[in-house]
C-alpha cells in the first residue's frame, strides 16, 4: 500500500484524489497526511477519512514524519510552485494539479529544482483521459488525417460555471495567471498532446466585458443577495461538502466562497482569443468565451492534410439528448462518426481513470502518454502565460527560446 501525503485541503483535491482513492482504490494507496494554512479545513478531510490521517501544522515535518511515495500539491495556483521545489528539495516525487504554475520564473525555478533533485513531477491533465480526446489523440496518431495544418477550439463555459471563478482567488491574475493560465492549460495541453509538437509563437486579445460589473452587483455576496434568484451565476450553500470546506471555514482566513461575481476589483479576463504557431507549421485559433448562454461544452475541427476531425461537447447537463461522438472527414462532405464511451465520474469520467493509473498502475504501458510530465505541464502553463503578455503589450510572444531553457 503507498502512501501519500497533500498540501492544500482543497475542493478538488478532496473530489479527486481522496474520494476517488477511497471509493476506487482503497487497498493501493492512502493518504496519511495533510498540511494547508487552514486547519479547519484539514479537519474536514480528517472527519472523512478517519483516523488514519495526520493534520500538520508544518509543511517539512510532514515529509519528514511521513516519509511519502508522493506528494500532492493541491493548493491555490499560485503557491503549486513553493510546495513543488520544497517536496523535490526533500527528496520527493510530486503528483501537482494542474497549472504547474502561473509565471515564467516559477516554471524556470521548478525545472531546475527537478533537475537537481532527480525526482519527478506529474501534472494531472484529466484532459488527457476523456473519451473525446482519448478518440481523436487515437484517430491523429493512426495517421488518418495525416499532418494537422489546422486546429479551430472554441471553449465556452456558462453563466454559473464561468462566473465562479470571479467569486474567488480565481479572480485575481497573480493568484490564477486568469483563465488563460488556470482553465486553457488544460486545453493547450491536450493540444500539444495530439499534435506531438512545440508551440512557437503566441498572439492574443483579451478583455472582461461581462463580469465585474459593479452596476449589476447587489450585495458583495451572494449569501447576502436579494435578487439570489434573479441571478445567473447565483452560488447556493446547498452542497454539504461546500459548507464545511468553505462557508464552516471562512471564519479562520476571511477566504469567502459567493463573492459576487460583478465586483469590480478583478482585473482577470472573460472574453479571450489566441493564436498558436506550432513548430511543424500548424496553427491554433483558440476562443475561451465565460458567459455563454448555450450551456457550456467545445466545438473542436482539426483539419489535417487528408482529413477533418469535428468534436461538439456539451456539458449532458445543458443537452441530454446529445449522443457524445466525434466525426472524421476524409472526403468533400463524407463523414465517418465515432461514438463515445459514458464513464462514470466527474469530469466525463476522467478523474477515475487518471486515478488508477497514477495509483493503481492501471495503464502501465501508457501507450498514448497520457502521464502529463512537468515539461507538459509548463509548455501549457507558458502558452497561457504568454497570451497574457501578448494581451497586456501588444505583442506578439516568441515562445521557442522560453521553452529551450526549460527543456
Ligand atoms: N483538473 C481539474 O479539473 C481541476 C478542477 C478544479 C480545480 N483544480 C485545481 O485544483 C487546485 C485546487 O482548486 P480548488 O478550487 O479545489 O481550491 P480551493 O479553493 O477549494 O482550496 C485551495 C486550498 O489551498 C489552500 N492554500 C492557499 N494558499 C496556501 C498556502 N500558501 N499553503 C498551503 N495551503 C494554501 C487554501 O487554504 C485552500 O484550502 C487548484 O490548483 C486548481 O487549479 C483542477
């Protein structure tokens, strides 16, 4: 049985890591200790994990004591990084969400404290484990379409989904990197994934046209607001585990959960668009869009030299009737369609399969590379990272000497 020990008693670090271990692979490996800056929500974990879990109130001692296989780092994005190098430094392998991180000069610091230490470092892209992707990486390594010339992503979330990143530390740049940073990575990873290629050049725009919007703001938040029902991105407190992680602890650091979402000090993006040169010529036109009012899902087309792959999820919620399945063109209007598999999970099923094989050795061989390393990790981050730059200058990012000195 291996033994894992987290930094930050997160919402997905519980969702993910601890009820899927527990519900999954009980007998492959469990947590025996947890350290995050707020002790009530340790204690959360503990009531559910029982007694085998030790709460800390330091981040060494914790290794030292625990001695782990690894280390889970699922605290805010901004402190990946600190948590990373500190468990690296100590002699760890480390298992992060994802981003990796949100700067450049994190990314530099974390690869070479990964270098220096001869450990590893594993960024899980659940991404990279949904049907959808799983069937087209498949469709574009059998050569099927030949060369990718182009790709067309457009990522839409709605009003609940997309305005809950404006209620919390999501809501400032230099705790996220924005939505370019903490969402698009996934999507600029998987990307990467499927084309087996570098990206090499990065042009973006990017503004906030819907949230943070003070003349639609009533209450600073929604707990406190009287038009709960009038309101799209409405945050209830009817989920227990919300209430004792967030609403039950907000009393020991202040972090409240329904901020409103139109309070204007927020200076992160909701409408955004970035093009991706890759080195094999290849270029992405990316759009993250987070007011949609069509439910929330992507439209994908990737067009290679002899044939078109077209993907249209939406979220099963905002369309039950939609049979997920993705569709290949290799001639003028003639298409083959591939239905997909309904896994059972979260995030399409996803958060399982990555679970076991990064706990349960399910998947030794990973022939597709599923495995996200940290070179993956910060390619995606830097994309992100970049789209920002490009956006606040002006100008277009020259990515291949960047990802050079991280290689
Ligand atoms: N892969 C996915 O699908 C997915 C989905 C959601 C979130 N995530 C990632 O999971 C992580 C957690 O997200 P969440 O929304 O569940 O977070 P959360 O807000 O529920 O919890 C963050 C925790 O980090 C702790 N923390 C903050 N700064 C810290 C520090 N310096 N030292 C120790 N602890 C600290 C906070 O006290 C809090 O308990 C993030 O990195 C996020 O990007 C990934």
């Amino acid at each position: 049985m291996k033994r894992y020990v987290i930094v930050g008693a997160s919402f997905r670090c519980y969702t993910m890591f601890v009820e899927n271990l527990l519900d999954y692979y009980p007998e492959h490996g469990e947590i025996t200790g947890i350290y995050d800056l707020n002790k009530t929500r340790c204690e959360v974990f503990k009531k559910r994990v029982g007694e085998g879990l030790t709460i800390y109130d330091d981040f060494e001692n914790m290794l030292d004591l625990e001695k782990p296989d690894a280390v889970i780092v699922t605290t805010t994005d901004a402190f990946h990084h600190e948590y990373i190098i500190r468990a690296l430094n100590k002699g760890y392998d480390v298992i992060t969400e994802k981003p990796i991180t949100n700067t450049y000069e994190k990314c530099l610091a974390i690869r070479e404290a990964e270098k220096k230490s001869g450990k590893k470092v594993t960024v899980t892209f659940n991404c990279r484990f949904m049907p959808a992707f799983v069937g087209i990486k498949e469709i574009v390594a059998s050569g099927k379409i030949g060369k990718i010339l182009s790709i067309n992503y457009e990522y839409f979330l709605n009003r609940w989904h997309g305005g809950d990143y404006f209620k919390r530390w999501h809501r400032l740049m230099e705790n996220s990197g924005g939505m370019l940073v903490h969402k698009s990575t996934h999507h600029f990873d998987v990307m990467n994934w499927i084309l087996e290629d570098e990206p090499v050049k990065v042009s973006a725009l990017g503004n906030r046209v819907f949230y943070g919007d003070q003349s639609k703001s009533f209450a600073t938040r929604c707990k406190d607001c009287p038009k709960q029902s009038d309101c799209q991105s409405y945050k209830s407190q009817t989920v227990e585990l919300d209430n004792e992680l967030y609403f039950g602890a907000e009393h020991e650091d202040g972090y409240i959960r329904d901020k409103c979402c139109y309070l204007p000090d927020t200076n992160i993006y909701d409408n955004m668009s970035v093009s991706v040169l890759y080195k094999g010529g290849a270029i992405l036109t990316y759009s993250l869009n987070l007011f949609s009012l069509r439910g929330e899902g992507s439209k994908i087309v990737i067009t290679g030299e002899k044939g078109v792959i077209v993907y249209e999820g939406v979220s099963p919620s905002d369309n039950p009737d939609h049979t997920p399945c993705f569709k290949v063109f290799t001639d003028e209007g003639k298409f083959e369609t591939y239905p997909l598999p309904v896994l059972k999970g979260r995030h399409g099923g996803a958060d399982p399969v990555l679970v076991g094989m990064l706990f349960a050795g399910e998947n030794p061989e990973d022939k597709l590379g599923q495995c996200a390393d940290s070179f993956a990790g910060i390619v995606s981050a830097l994309i992100g990272i970049s789209a920002n730059e490009s956006i606040a200058n002006g100008v277009q990012i020259d990515l291949a000497e960047r990802i050079d000195k991280i290689r």
